[in-house]
C-alpha cells in the first residue's frame, strides 16, 4: 500500500492514503392581523382610546407610499429568511473515510461505508478518495490512470464521487523539491499527454462526478502550493486552466469542478483572488479547515467551527465568488468526547443559520498519527453527528442515476 507522504508540515502535517493494490485513486407570508382591542373601559383612556383605535384603523387603511409598501416588502423577506433558517439547507454530506472502521478504506472496502453508516444512521450521499498524478517509488513512475472502477463502485451505491487529483508523484521529499511537477511545467504542457489521457477516461466513463484539483494551493505544504516547489506568483491560475483546457478539448465535461483554498482562522495566507481561476474555471467553491485544538502533532488554541471559517467564508460568497455553490471538502475537529460532541452541535447549527451558500460537506474520518479526528472517536461525538446528519436537509444515497454536469446543489 502506497501512500500520499505526510505533507502538511506545520500548520496541517498529514496526507491522505491511496491504496495502489486496487489502482488506488484515492455538496409571504403577509402581516398577521391586529388583535381585537380590549373592551374601553379596561384600557388607558377610555373611549379616547377608542377613537384612538379607529383613527389608526383608517390610518392604516390609507394608501401606502412606495417607500412604506417596499418597507413592507423588506419585512416579509426577513421574516421568511427567519422561518427558512430554522431548517437546514438540502446538501449533499459524506466522508474520506480511513482504515480504522474494518481495515479497509473506501471506495476499495465498501465495508467500511457500511459500518459509518451503521454508527451514524444514514448513508452518505458523498464518498471521498484521491490521487496524484504518479508513483514512482518502485522503479520507473507510475501514472494513475482515470479511477473507473472506482467511480462506478461509489456510484452503484448511490452516492457522489468526490475525487481529489493532486498534480505530484509519490513519495515527496521533505522539502517537496519535485521539479517535474512545477506548476509552470504544467502549464507549459509537460503532462499534457498523461491530463489527456486521464481526461478521456473521465469522459469515457461519462457519468458526473465532483473534481478537487490541486487543492490548498494558498499553503505550503503541497508541490501545488504557490510557496513551494519553486512556484511563482499567478502559475497556479495557470495551471488550472490549463487542465481544466484540456478536459473541455476532449470532451470531457462530465467533472464538475471543485476549487479549494484552506481556511485559517487568522488568514494568515493572505488574499484569495490571486488564486482564483474564474468563474468560468470553477464550478464550486470549497474550503477545508480543522480544529486542531490541542495535541502532540500540531497543538493550536481550541478554535470553534464560526473561528475557523468565517471570514475566509465571507471572501467567497461575498466578494470573490458569489454565484457558486461552497464545499466543505476537508473538515474536523480534535479535543476530548464532551468538548467535540459540542463543537459538532455547533457546527450544525452554523451551518443551518449562518452557513446557508454550503452545500456539501465531508468529515475527515481518518486517525492520522494518533490524532482522532473520526466523529467515531467517542460514543458522545457520534451521537452528536448523528443527530445533526439526521436533518431532512441532508441527502442520503439516492444518486444512482445522477446525471448532468455540473452537479446542482440537491432540492
């Protein structure tokens, strides 16, 4: 078994896993009526209060000004956005699932999806796995062709694909020196035969799926980062649309594209836009982002789900993309069994009131050098996952015969 090496030095300091037994290629009501006034005699006043009564009922019989009727419109949204926020959204939900529930990892043991779905009582409308482009720890490198087989097994049991595609070979050094993988060889075509190859494979296989190409571009530890690697300013937007040039050449537009920055609670990689590769590049947005809280791997202050994600939410719906749908492709949170199950409940109510553009969501459900990150970890987590996920708003496996892309948001 082959793995992604543990890259996110730092601030993240882990990798995803990517069996190579099985190929492994690891989202008016109007104003209520007036009450009928208390008799005269009990109110204030009197029979003034009477006339009182009647002279607004006339007065409010008048005709409106156009400011009044569009302030009354402005009213009847708010009160309609307040009764909608007290239920969730429709979102696709799932995991990138790992070895600790039966050994195996999805979509190679679907075993294991089973066993999630069993401990939180629904099943996932999502399924996460990944790639990079090569292997090359044996010998001459091994390019990872279109996960057919793999798709098609997370489609036959209803749910989404949620492939992320990292333009690397395995294992990465230390100082993540791959030179061939540069963004700027990308984009200068150095893998066009090997993109357009996997790109008609996708459209082969011509069913929808959810594409995170090059994601956590705004870090640094990934060859894809435009920190690392000796990357240069502007050549991941490059690169991106060089790829995505080449699905659309061949025809494959069955790939709906998700773009996917990490979130930092003190923005501490700076601006978005010089990542961004247009709207006409993107189907989606996405962010990941954990609460890391404290342990022996990376200990960070305790930071609540609104801490994490906030402001680099507002980027992206407010400003840089807000026409897309957003993704949260990569999301966990460590601390103890009481501290988690309410972080989690939390998290669901975020989402259901102040979250309302996300759309999608996958929990990192992986122990990654002893940190438990799995809602699994504990009874109390699970509990509160599950009763969060058990809101009519999150879809279960009902997409066998999804069609179309790009993939909407669910209805």
């Amino acid at each position: 078994m082959s793995t992604f090496t543990a890259q996110r030095r730092g601030l993240r300091g882990r990798g995803g896993a990517i069996p190579l037994a099985a190929v492994a290629l690891a989202l008016a009501a109007g104003a209520a009526l007036p009450a009928a006034p208390a008799p005269a005699a009990e109110r204030p006043g009197g029979d003034t209060a009477a006339r009182g009564d009647r002279g607004a009922a006339e007065a409010a019989r008048a005709p409106r000004s156009a400011a009044e009727k569009r302030a009354a419109r402005v009213k009847r949204k708010q009160r309609k956005r307040r009764r909608g926020a007290r239920r969730q959204r429709p979102a696709y939900w799932g995991a990138w699932i790992g070895t600790q529930l039966t050994g195996g990892q999805p979509p190679w043991d679907m075993s294991a999806v089973e066993r999630f779905r069993e401990l939180v009582g629904k099943a996932p409308s999502l399924l996460h796995f990944s790639a990079p482009f090569a292997l090359c720890a044996r010998g001459p490198c091994e390019q990872y062709p279109f996960p057919r087989w793999e798709m098609a097994t997370i489609r036959a049991y209803g749910a989404i694909p949620f492939f992320s595609w990292g333009s690397q070979s395995v294992p990465v050094p230390p100082d993540l020196d791959l030179p061939g993988y540069r963004l700027a060889a990308i984009a200068a075509g150095a893998h066009d035969e090997y993109i357009r190859r996997f790109a008609e494979g996708s459209r082969d296989w011509g069913h929808p799926y959810f594409l995170r190409f090059d994601w956590e571009m705004n870090g640094d530890w990934f060859p894809w980062g435009e920190h690392a690697n000796g990357n240069s300013p502007g050549d991941y937007v490059r690169a991106w649309r060089h790829v995505r040039d080449i699905f659309r050449s061949v025809g494959a537009n069955n790939a709906t594209w998700v773009w996917c920055p990490y979130a930092h609670a003190r923005l501490r990689f700076g601006g978005l836009a010089r990542y961004y590769p247009g709207d006409e590049y993107v189907d989606w947005t996405c962010l990941d982002g954990f609460n890391w809280a404290r342990n022996g791997v990376n200990p960070q202050p305790w930071r609540s789900f609104d801490e994490i994600f906030a402001r680099t939410y507002r980027t992206l719906v407010r400003r840089l993309a807000p026409g897309k749908p957003v993704m949260l492709a990569e999301m966990a949170s460590g601390g103890g069994p009481r501290a988690k199950a309410r972080w989690l409940r939390d998290m669901f109510t975020q989402l259901r009131t102040r979250y309302r553009r996300v759309r999608g969501l996958l929990w990192f459900e992986q122990v990654d050098r002893g940190v438990q990150w799995p809602i699994t970890s504990s009874p109390a987590a699970t509990r509160a996952f599950a009763r969060g996920i058990a809101q009519p708003g999150f879809q279960a496996n009902r997409f066998q015969a999804l069609a179309g892309a790009p993939i909407l948001p669910p209805r």
